[in-house]
C-alpha cells in the first residue's frame, strides 16, 4: 500500500484524483467528495496536499476561493497546520 493509498484509507466517502496543472502554485483542492492533486507537484507534496484537502472536508463549509479573505486566510491556515500535524503522525 502506497502513503498515498494510505491516506484515501482514512476518508472512503473521497474520490482522489491526480491532474496535470501547469501551475507551480497549484496543488491541489476539493469540490464535494472529489479531492484534485496536481501530478506535477513532487509525491511527497501529494501527501501534503491529500491530508490538507482532508482537513478541509472535516473542519470547513462555504467557499474559499477567495484568498484574501479573512476566513479563508484562517481556513488554509487550520488546514497547514492540521496537515502537518497528521502527517508527522503517519510518516513520522
């Protein structure tokens, strides 16, 4: 099993996807059910971005397309720090 695998183990109600953005400031997001990695991005990123998108889907409702706003801002926020947390607790 994959580290990769092994987070989609912990969310079974999320479909993750890989797809190709040329972007270097894209990683990732989540629409619904539906969580989008960028495969461009290294596989450790992948981890990151999974466990991130997670975060959002556990803790988060609305829209937070915008990044300057406030509650987005503190969103992504709760979500880095969430993200790190879990994965210094999976992958040490």
């Amino acid at each position: 099993m994959t580290d990769l695998e092994k987070i989609e183990d912990l969310h079974p109600e999320l479909k993750f996807w890989h797809i190709y953005v040329d972007n270097p400031h894209y990683h990732g997001s989540i629409d619904g059910n539906d969580v989008y990695i960028n495969a461009y991005q290294p596989n450790i990123d992948w981890l990151i971005t999974a466990l991130h998108e997670t975060a959002h889907f556990e803790n988060d409702v609305g829209d937070f397309s915008n990044g300057r706003n406030m509650q987005t801002m503190i969103a992504e926020k709760w979500a880095n720090y969430e993200a790190k947390k879990v994965f210094k607790k999976m992958f040490g």
